[in-house]
C-alpha cells in the first residue's frame, strides 16, 4: 500500500510540475519526422555495426597482383 502510494505522489508530482509523456509544440508531423529520422539513424548505426563485426568496414589489403 506505501509503495501504491509513493507511485501515485511520484506521478502526480511528474504531471503538475509540467513534465508530461508528448512534447509540447510538436505537430503530428514534426513528432513522425523526428521517428523516421531515429529509425533512420539506429539502421545505420546497426548495419555500421555489422560491417565491422564481418570486417568489412574497410577496404582489402589484399593485392590483385600475382607474386611468382
């Protein structure tokens, strides 16, 4: 019951000190914008993370020449 409690003063206290879940002043267009561009932005970095896992991030060493 203290722990429902505390819970509830904790929420409370988050919505009327102006703390809330939705940016104020936001559109619905601005707020999809900015999770496109997170989305866009973790792909990235994901598919820069793998590439270096498979080590190809960087170009060969290797030569094309045949050494007799």
């Amino acid at each position: 019951m203290r722990l429902f409690a505390a819970v509830a003063l904790c929420v409370l206290g988050m919505m009327l000190s102006g703390c809330s879940w939705q940016h104020p002043g936001e559109t619905a267009k601005e707020v999809s914008q900015r999770h496109d561009r997170t989305l866009r932005l973790n792909n990235q970095m994901m598919l820069s993370d793998i590439d270096r896992v498979l080590l190809l991030d960087q170009p060969s060493r290797l030569t094309d020449k045949r050494i007799p």
